[in-house]
C-alpha cells in the first residue's frame, strides 16, 4: 500500500527541482525595455481579446500590469473564479502550472497562456497521480479533498478542491455531513484545519518549501524586537510558526489584515512578493518578512517561490507573441477534475465567500 509519506523529494542537491527553476529565473529588463515590453504586451492582450491574471507572488510588474489591463491580481480562487467569468478568449496565467491548469479546466473552450509553463509547486510535484491515486484506492469511505496546488489528474481524482481562503468553511461543512476526509497534499495547511475544525483528516505528507523555511525560534526574536508587530501567516507554514501568527489566512485574507489591523508594523509569513501590494495598499505601515534562515535551516527560496519566479514581462510578451506555451489538458481530465473545483466555486456562491483581488475594481 502506498503510504502517503513515502513520496519525499529533496530540494538541497544539484539539480533539485528548485535549482533548475531558479537557472529559469528571466533576467530583468532594464528601464527602457520594460516599458517597450509593457507596451507591448498590453497592444497584444486587445488584439487577441487576452486577460491577464496574476498571483501576489509574482513579480510586481507582472501584477502591475494586470491590473492596468483590466486583468486582476489575486489568491488563487480569486484567479479562478476571475477567468472562469471574464469574457476574453485568451486567459494568460501568471502564476504557477496548477493555476494554469484550474483555468482550462473551468474554461476548455479558451486559450490559456503563461510565461513558462516549468512554473511548478513543491505541493504538486511531491503528490504523484498514480501514488494519489492508490492513497484514495486504500481509504474508499474517506471523501477526498485536494487543496488547489495539484495537478489535473489529481483534482481528477478528488471529490472537492479547495484553496486557502475557502478549506476551512468546507471541511466545517463536510465534518457536520458526518464525513471522514483524506487532505491532499499539504500537511501543514491540513494539520490546521484540522484543528480548528475538528475533522477526522487523513492526511498525504506534502509540504510547500517556502512556507516550510520559515522559523519559529528567529520569528520568537524578530517579535520580541517588534513587539508592536502583528503577524500574518499563511497556513502553508509549520504549525509553530502558525502559533506565534496574529492572522491567519490566504494571500487575499492576509492582505486585507494588513490593511484592517489598527497596527503601524507587520511581520510577514508567506512568500515576499505579496509586500509589493501590502506596501502599496498601506504606505504608512511597516511590513517585515518573517525570518526564514537561521540556525538549522536550508534556506533554498529565501521566502520566495522559485516558480513564481520563472514569470517575467519577456516570456509573457513571448507567449503572447508566439502562442507558445499553452497549457492544454486532456478532455476525460477536464470532465472528471471540473466537478471538484465547480463544487468549491458553487459553494463560495452558497455562503457568499468575499472574493476579488485586493484594489482590483
Ligand atoms: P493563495 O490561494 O492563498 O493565494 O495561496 C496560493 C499559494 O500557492 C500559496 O503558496
Ligand atoms: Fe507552491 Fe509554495 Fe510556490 Fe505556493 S509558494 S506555488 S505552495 S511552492
């Protein structure tokens, strides 16, 4: 039997998943070409009837200029929900493959681009189909519940899809049914919801290497220096860095916090391109990224996810250009995984969930 914690991969050898993502890493435009490649992309984006969406984590030009193309910048239901409803014929996704993915998935009749579409996640690649597939085979009274960073074929598999902003409200929901749950992949984000729900879990061993680098004992020091400082964690995070958090919550949920809390300083636990709207949002406030290299740790990302990384305005004007890199997914896929994620999005309907992008119209 395929126990979910024999899937392991490492990522501190040469040629780990995330050294090859990082050698991806576009170079920077200069000043000059950055704003030829805006023009351009933006020219393109009308002709071919194309709507950018964009993840906090992305770069901040890539965000930028989602949002001044009439595109949005958001968490990864909000992106979902934004292309399944806009009525372009092009969805360029900035962002990581699984997000690619869901909007093809939600949206077959459209083209779906992205800047390189190698952009992957640590939860994706450490949840194999076949394994996924067995771990589901071996538990058949258990309802499956996959969190949005898998592939298709393993969304293809679950019962329900869910994304940070919108786990908690449905496992409450599935716990009060009287269901039992297998939660796939991510350990950490499950072992919270866990909690707060009280709902038997079952739980795959994944884990999100950003997320995972951040430590406990050097945030203990940074808040005893801010002791004004709220923090803001996402629930990617091992659960001792969740215990020290003020708020927890996705990428949307975060940001909103950052602007509600009466507080000038925050620490920050997720993956730093999300300060480029904090900071932009609230100009006045203090924003600190919470620390991720210290003693015992194997900082690789540095509180940055190497395939979010990969998007960069050269690639994106590239597959605009040349309709390369479009993500495609096999019909049988499609029709299986769609259930899942049409579930989630139904009930986000249901309980009239708050969605938009933060400072999106
Ligand atoms: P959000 O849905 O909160 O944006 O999270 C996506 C993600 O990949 C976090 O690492
Ligand atoms: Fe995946 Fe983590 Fe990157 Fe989010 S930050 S896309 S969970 S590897």
């Amino acid at each position: 039997m395929i126990r979910s914690s024999d899937i392991q991969i490492s990522y501190d050898h040469p040629g780990c998943p995330t050294e090859v993502a990082w050698a991806k890493v576009p170079r920077e435009p200069d000043m000059l070409e950055k704003a030829e490649l805006v023009a351009r992309v933006k020219r393109m984006l009308l002709e071919q009837s194309a709507v950018l969406v964009a993840h906090y984590y992305v770069h901040p030009d890539l965000q930028d200029l989602a949002e001044a193309t009439g595109g949005i910048v958001s968490d990864s239901l909000d992106m979902a929900k934004f292309g399944h409803e806009h009525p372009a014929k092009t969805i360029v996704v900035a962002g990581v493959r699984f997000m690619g993915e869901t909007a093809k998935i939600l949206n077959p009749e459209k083209r779906v681009l992205m800047p390189d579409l190698d952009a992957n996640c640590s939860l994706d690649l450490g949840c194999p189909a076949g394994e996924f597939a067995a771990f589901c085979d071996a538990h058949p009274d258990r309802t499956v519940v996959v969190y949005a960073n898998t592939s298709a074929a393993v969304k293809a598999r679950a019962d329900w899809m869910v994304t940070s902003s919108i786990a908690l409200p449905i496992v409450r929901h599935l716990r009060e049914q009287g269901e039992k749950i297998l939660w796939a992949p991510d350990r950490h984000l499950g072992n919270y919801i866990k909690q707060q729900t009280g709902a038997d879990m079952l739980m795959w061993q994944g884990s999100c290497m950003v997320h995972d680098e951040f430590k406990t004992r050097e945030l203990q020091a940074l808040k005893a220096q801010h002791p004004r400082a709220r923090v803001l964690v996402h629930p990617e995070s091992p659960e001792s860095v969740i215990a020290l958090a003020d708020v927890v919550g996705s990428t949307t949920q975060l940001i909103k916090a950052s602007q509600q809390l009466m507080a000038d300083e925050f620490i920050v636990a997720t993956d730093n391109g999300i300060l480029h709207k904090m900071r932009n949002l609230s100009p006045q406030k203090t924003f600190l990224e919470a620390p991720t290299a210290g003693r015992g740790a194997t900082c690789k990302s540095c509180a940055h996810c190497p395939w979010m990384a990969m998007n960069g305005l050269c690639n994106l004007a590239e597959a605009l250009e040349t309709g390369k890199n479009e993500i495609l997914v096999d019909p049988v896929t499609i029709q299986r995984a769609a259930l899942p994620i049409q579930r989630m999005l139904d009930f986000a309907r249901q309980i009239n969930l708050p969605t938009r992008g933060i400072g999106n119209a």
